[in-house]
C-alpha cells in the first residue's frame, strides 16, 4: 500500500511536538491500541540532544553473525537499495531490522554508512540492531536509535528491503510516517495526521492548567477534581458534535 505524502508544513508542525504528546494525540482517535504504535525501551535514542526528527520509513532488513551470498564483510554497496531509498518522499528516515537472533553482534550503520544514508536524504536511522562510531556520526548530524553499540561491523550485509520490518516491537511500512526524539520512535498514522497537531495542542493546554495548578498555592484537591470534571465534560461535548472527530485530549 502506497502511504500518502503531507505537505512540508504540516510536517514541520508535527516535528515540532515531542513524540509523548503525539503518542497521547495519536490514541485519543482509538485506531489502535495504546501498547502500540512506537519503540519500547529494546531501542533508545543514542544522540537525545539532537534536535526531533521526522520522516518516511525506508525499510531493510539486515544480519551480520554470519557471511551473507556474497561473502563480503561488510556488504554496504546496495545501489538497488540506495534506489530504493530514493524512490520514497523526503525526508526519510531508514528502518533497518537486525534479523539475528540474537541481534546487535555487528554494526550495520557506522560514520560512513550514516553518511551515506544522509547523502541519500535520510535524517536518522532506526534499528533493533548495533551502530558504531557514535562521535563521527554525532558531528554530522545524523540521529541514530538502536538496540546497541557494537565495535564490529562483523559480517553485515543487507538481507533484504522495501518490506515491513518490526524493530523494537514497532511494526513498519516503506513509507509510512515516524517521528523520533529522545525518548524513542512513534509511527503517525496518515488518515489522522493532519488533525494530529491541533489536538497535540489542546493536550498541551490540558497539562499545562493542571501542572499549574499543581504548583499554585491555591491547590486542592478539590481544585484537581473540578479541573478532571471539566475535562470530562468537554470530551462529552466534543462527542455530541455532529461530523466530530474522535480527539479526546487525554493529558
């Protein structure tokens, strides 16, 4: 299934919201379950100071404890791949599945692979695999999140790409929209990303009164329940709208 392509607007409107509000955003539409839709702690982000990111899902799966086909370690000249990289909208961010079992022996992406994968328009790399040369790729702007940290590249080789990968228990398409910062990665389905922002807003907004009012010398219990009743009366109302959408605005 071919995803669909936003405008860059919009994008730059979602990138600037912290992928734990989006995560919250995301699951007031009830299109899937809380526990998914983004990273769990097997990948962390390894650069947390760099700046969000956002982008189209270029997948590929890959191992590295044995010699792939062709006997070459490591194995990174893939132009139908690299092709393949360029045939999806920017910006992109590479999905790369470690198909070992244990994964994370050898690292795939290291300061000349990142540097090839940004040439190519990719802005990060997500993998539940290993990365290396962490200083070199840190300078050149590229954000990585991994399972690990490996020495080696060992027998690394792509194993395959342009299928639906699953890393860190996070299912993805080719295509399909992700933002990533310091706390993990969260896919954005397309049929809502659009209303996404505003209702990242209004949860903002939520925090923001009760976290005031928790720091205000008037707080009260009380004060915390009338804030919760309002809340819930508002969602009532939004529900009661014709042609509402399903925001919730849970904080």
């Amino acid at each position: 299934m071919k995803e669909a392509q936003f405008p860059p607007a919009l994008l730059e409107q979602l990138r600037r919201q912290s992928t734990c509000v989006v995560a919250t955003a995301v699951e007031s539409f009830h299109l899937r379950s809380p526990n998914t839709g983004f990273t769990d702690s097997s990948v962390r982000c390894l650069f947390p100071d760099c700046p969000t990111v956002i982008g189209y899902a270029v997948t590929a799966k890959i191992k590295s404890a044995a010699p792939g086909l062709s006997g070459i370690a490591p194995d990174y000249w893939q132009p139908d791949w690299w092709k393949a990289i360029q045939a999806v909208p920017a910006p992109r961010i590479a999905v790369v599945e470690d198909e070992d079992n244990p994964p994370g022996l050898g690292a795939f992406v290291g300061e000349v692979h990142a540097n090839i994968l940004r040439a190519l328009g990719c802005v990060a790399l997500v993998t539940n695999g290993a990365v290396r040369d962490l200083p070199d790729v840190d300078s050149c702007g590229f954000q990585m999140f991994a399972g690990n940290v490996a020495v080696s590249h060992a027998y690394a080789h792509l194993s395959g790409f342009g299928e639906t990968v699953e890393v860190g228990h996070l299912r993805i398409r080719p295509g399909e929209l992700l933002l990533g910062d310091r706390h993990g990665v969260v896919s954005i389905p397309a049929e809502i990303a659009a209303e996404v922002p505003g209702v990242a807003r209004e949860i903002l907004e939520r925090r923001h009164f009760v976290v005031g009012l928790c720091r205000s010398q008037d707080f009260s219990i009380e004060r915390l329940e009338a804030a919760q009743k309002d809340f819930k009366l508002l969602e009532q109302h939004r529900a009661a709208q014709p042609n509402a959408s399903s925001k919730r605005g849970e904080l």
